[in-house]
C-alpha cells in the first residue's frame, strides 16, 4: 500500500495548474524534443518507492515493546501483532525492519553483545569488582530482565539460532568487561601476569548469573556482594 501511494503521489497529490488556452500550431513556440518520461514538468526530488527513511524513534518503541512481550507472554507465545499493539504502531512497522520475531529478537540480543557493560575503573581489583556486582546485580533483578532471560534460555535449548545469539550476548558482554578488569589488575600488579582470562571470568560472572538466573533465588542478602567482592579477588590472586 505504501509502495502504491509513494509512486503516485506526483499524480494525485501535487496541484494542478490553471489550464492555459491552446495556441493556433504556428503560434507555437518550438521545443527540443525530449523523451516522453520528460514531458510532464519534474516534481521535486522524492525519495525511491520503497526506500522509506526508518524513523529511529518507532524503531526504540519497537525494540522496547519485544521486551514487553517477553517479558509478559513468553518467546513462544509472542507475536508480531501484539508487538505491534505494545507499541502503537502497524504491523508494517516491524516487517519492514524485521522479518519476523526470531530475527527481532536475535537481532536485540545481539545489540546487547555489543552494548556490554560499563567498565569499571575505581583503581583497585576490589573495587572494581564491587562495582560490576553492583551494576550486574540491579540488571538481573529488573523485572523484564528476570523474566526475559530464563524464558530465551528455555527457547534456546529448542532453537540453535537462539541459543547461539544468546550465548554470545552473555558471554561477549561479561568477558569484554572481566578482561578489562583483568588487564588493569596486572597492570597494577595485583595479580600475577599469566592469569587464565576464561578462568577469571567464570569466576566473577558465575556466582551472580547462578543466583539470578539459573536458580532464580531472592535478592541477595546485605553484606552478600562485598563478600562476594572479597572472595573472588582473593581467588583471582591466588590463580
């Protein structure tokens, strides 16, 4: 439909000028013959049929209304329409950005992978790592985190795709932060040089993801995450 519209817009959209009386033929001013697509005055410049501009705002609305869903209804029962629905726009919409809801949803998993986390740089191991517990905690526990994650993993065991894409947004999006903590403590000499980076990273991403997501356990006790701060830099130094 909107292809239909945008390349007839010149013809039933733009006004029409008052007709002018038609001279006698030799009164005629003469005219270089040009083709016949040239005949009619040019308009100005559209933009070709189909080649919309993607507004970035209903492209937010969209992504923010997939989580939503996921959160309320699950992957299996999600739907284009009610993504739709969530988010005020047409299914037109989210088709011309998206093919379907697989590729939607693989497609903001993987925006995750790439966002990451903030890297903490307070100048100490211990330090850093309070802060990641803390950033990483509060996103866990957020209501469509902690219903949208366990609800992929359960689809990824049915779907290599998603749980391809899934597996690289947890992972690519903990390990960038942990290597960079890691980096900066052997710069500082808090731990030693050749320390095992995949080793260091199931240490300070296991124990939270465990709590949050596999076991979905409350929220952690006070006092929890400085303990936990305290025992894996003493593990990360002692590897």
């Amino acid at each position: 439909m909107l292809v239909r519209m945008t390349t007839n817009a010149d013809a039933d959209g733009a006004p029409q000028s008052p007709q002018q009386p038609e001279l006698p033929p030799q009164s005629r001013p003469e005219r270089p013959e040009r083709p016949e697509s040239d005949a009619k005055p040019q308009p100005r410049r559209r933009a070709p049929a189909g080649a919309a501009v993607l507004r970035e705002d209903v492209t937010e609305a969209i992504r923010a209304a997939v989580f939503g869903e996921l959160a309320a209804v699950g992957y299996a029962r999600m739907s284009i329409e009610g993504i739709a629905r969530r988010a005020g726009v047409g299914k037109t919409a989210v088709y011309r950005r998206w093919r379907s809801k697989l590729h939607l949803v693989l497609d903001l998993v993987s925006a995750i992978a790439v966002q990451g986390l903030p890297a903490p740089d307070t100048g100490t191991l211990e330090g850093d790592l309070r802060l990641l517990y803390e950033v990483t905690s509060r996103a866990l526990r957020h209501p469509v985190a902690s219903q949208v994650i366990p609800d992929l993993q359960a689809e990824a065991a049915r779907n290599p795709e998603i749980a391809e894409a899934l597996q690289k947004a947890l992972r690519e999006g903990q390990a960038g932060v942990a290597n960079g903590i890691v980096e900066a403590a052997r710069a500082r000499g808090e731990i030693r040089a050749d320390v095992d980076g995949e080793l260091a990273l199931d240490l300070m991403s296991g124990p939270l993801y465990w709590r949050a997501v596999v076991i979905r356990g409350p929220k952690p006790p006070k006092g929890y995450l400085e303990s936990l701060t305290r025992a894996t830099a003493a593990a990360l130094r002692a590897l």
